[in-house]
C-alpha cells in the first residue's frame, strides 16, 4: 500500500548559494538576482545549497536529511521551525564536497531539540548513509564524529576543547543497492558523475522510483540510465548549475532538460541553480515547456512536494555498521598552543 511522503527541498542552490557573496560585496557586478535576493529574505532567489528534508508518517513522523552542507544551519533556521521538525533521524549524503557536507557539525543542536531543554547530551549518534568514499571525505574533516578504531562511542568523545560532539554511525551504501533509509522509505543509490570520473550518488526513492533526486550530475552513465528509464517518475530533481550549457561537474540547462526529455517525468524541478537563473522569469520561460508535454520548474527553498511511495517486499533496513572501521588515521592533533601559533602567523 503506498503511503504518502512530504519531500522539501530546504536548499536549492549552487555550493556557493545565493546571494553570492562577491555579488553582494561588489555592487558593480550588478547582478539584479542577488541584489534581489539580498533585499527580500523571503525571495525565491534565495537559495542555499542543495538540501532535501523527506518525512514519512506511518507509523510516526520520521524525518531523513539528504545532504548537510556548508549553509544548513541558515536551512533550519528557515525551514525547520516552520515544518515542525526536531532533529533528523538518519542523513543521506549524496557525495563528500564542501556544500554536502560542511554541516555536519551544526546537527548537534537540531538532535538535542529532540531532547528535554536541561538535557545537553545526546542519547543516541545519527545514522548517516554514504557511500565509502564519501564516509571518508566525512573522516577526514570530522574525525571527531567519526567511532575510533578502538570501539569506544564517539558520542561522548571529548575533543582537545572537550567539546561534546554528534556522533555518527556510518552505513555504508553501494551502487545500485536498494534499502529502507526509514520504516517505509525505499530508497536505491545511483551513481552518477560530478566531473570527470567523480561519482556522485543520485537517489531513486520509492519501489517504482516514484521521487528521483540527481543533485550533483554532469553526466549519466548507461547502468543508471537504465534503471532511471524503467519507470515514469512522478517528480525528477536535476541539476542545472547554469542557464548557457555545462559546467565542469554540473549540468546546465540544456543538459537537463536533455535528460527530461528523455525520461518524460510527470514533473521535473531543477536545482543547483547559480544567479544565472531569476525564479520569476525562468519559470515562466519553463512553463513554456507544456506545449512538449513537459512540467518543468525551478524549484526553490522551501519547496513541498508529496508523493506516494510503495516499498518492495525484499527490501529491508541497513545493517548496523561494525564499531571498527577500516579508515586512515585522523589528521594528527594540534596543541592548543601551535594552532594560536599557527594563526598568528597567519598560516591557519
Ligand atoms: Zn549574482
Ligand atoms: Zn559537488
């Protein structure tokens, strides 16, 4: 019996979000879709890195982020209050760059709002699914979240600053594989590239791939595209990291509505979008589209979609990871003193 699941796009930009830092510190630029976004906090152009928030509700009200990057704090303060969510109960991550990741530290505060306001240490560590690349791209920036190889429960670990930190319990997932990221919801990896031979993992979510999420693509490899041509999407999510054509990692928008047209989803939203694209106007050139039969929008942050998703008999929940995990060591510990050295000297 498929169950309906709220999809939020909680971040739809570019890794350096919009409005673009140098766009605002440089009026000359005049880029009027920064400037907008910068005046009007409520604008459409406004846009933080790609984030997705799925809920499902049977039999209680679960939440799974997909991807915590460098502007997710800005997310949950925007987005989180408002959808009446405390604390996530897994993370997705699609890959291990700045704008997928760099979040990760802020989830401390989001988990401890599920707990009692005099409670400030967590109970439990966050399951987080990525692939073992992106698990070590995680390592190597937060080794601290991270179990050590001894075992012992990273959630109390102390840091040099005796910092109470999130502690992570990593799934690691592999292509293609099917699993039940949370009771009822089906999700399959597919790898996807994001520049040259970097693989970037997309998300078929639903036994019949009903929501297909490709944040980060510039190009589709035939394993996938089958799979993706197996089954009519109700909704497909694609980069479109430019208007002109591609980008080195990314699709532009040619190569998105390339990829649409071939797929024919009932609806397609485009994400990852630069101030090359202004919400108003380039969704009223998309609506255009309907004249080929295609519903192609920009999405924006904040944006809610719903979808019933069925769930495949076989497909069950992932294992619990061994506490031991075959990583490099952590980057060797600073003294407090040599890290104050080290900035001083301005070499930090
Ligand atoms: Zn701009
Ligand atoms: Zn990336």
């Amino acid at each position: 019996m498929p169950q309906p699941v709220r999809f939020v796009i909680v971040g739809s930009g570019a890794s350096s979000s919009l409005p673009n830092l140098r766009h605002v510190l440089q009026p000359e630029a005049k880029c009027p879709v920064c400037l907008e976004a910068w005046e009007n906090p409520e604008s459409k152009n406004r846009r933080g890195n790609p984030c997705m928030l799925v809920t499902v509700r049977e039999p209680k009200p679960q939440h799974l982020l997909v991807d915590c990057g460098k502007t997710f704090e800005e997310a949950v303060r925007r987005h989180f209050r408002k959808l009446g969510v405390k604390g996530v109960n897994a993370v997705l991550l699609t890959h291990g760059h700045a704008d997928a990741i760099l979040g990760l530290d802020s989830l401390r505060e989001v988990q401890l709002a599920r707990e009692p306001p005099d409670q400030w240490v967590l109970k439990a560590k966050t399951p987080i699914i990525a692939s073992s690349d992106t698990v070590k791209e995680v390592w190597s920036h937060f080794h601290y979240m991270l179990p050590e190889g001894s075992g012992s429960p990273s959630l109390r670990r102390r840091s040099s600053l005796a910092r109470i930190v999130t502690g992570l319990a990593p799934h690691r997932v592999k292509d293609f594989q099917k699993f039940l990221a949370l009771p009822g919801l089906q999700v399959q990896c597919l790898p996807v590239l994001h520049g040259g031979t970097y693989v970037c993992l997309g998300f078929r979510f639903g036994a019949k791939g009903e929501f297909v999420y490709l944040s980060d693509v510039s190009k589709v490899p035939d394993d996938t595209m089958k799979i993706l041509k197996s089954t009519r999407a109700e909704v497909l999510v694609v980069d479109a990291l430019l208007k002109t054509g591609p980008n080195y990692s990314h699709f532009g928008l040619p190569q998105a509505l390339d990829l649409i047209r071939e797929l024919r989803p009932q609806r397609a939203y485009l994400i990852g979008m630069s101030c090359q694209f202004d919400h108003f106007h380039d969704n009223q050139q998309l609506f255009k589209l309907q004249s080929e039969g295609l519903h192609v929008e920009l999405s924006y942050d904040g944006l809610e979609v719903e979808v019933n998703l069925s769930v495949d008999a076989d497909v069950k929940p992932l294992d619990e990871e061994p506490a031991e995990l075959e990583l490099p060591p952590p980057p060797p510990r600073k003294s407090l003193l040599g890290s104050v050295v080290q900035r001083l000297c301005g070499s930090w």
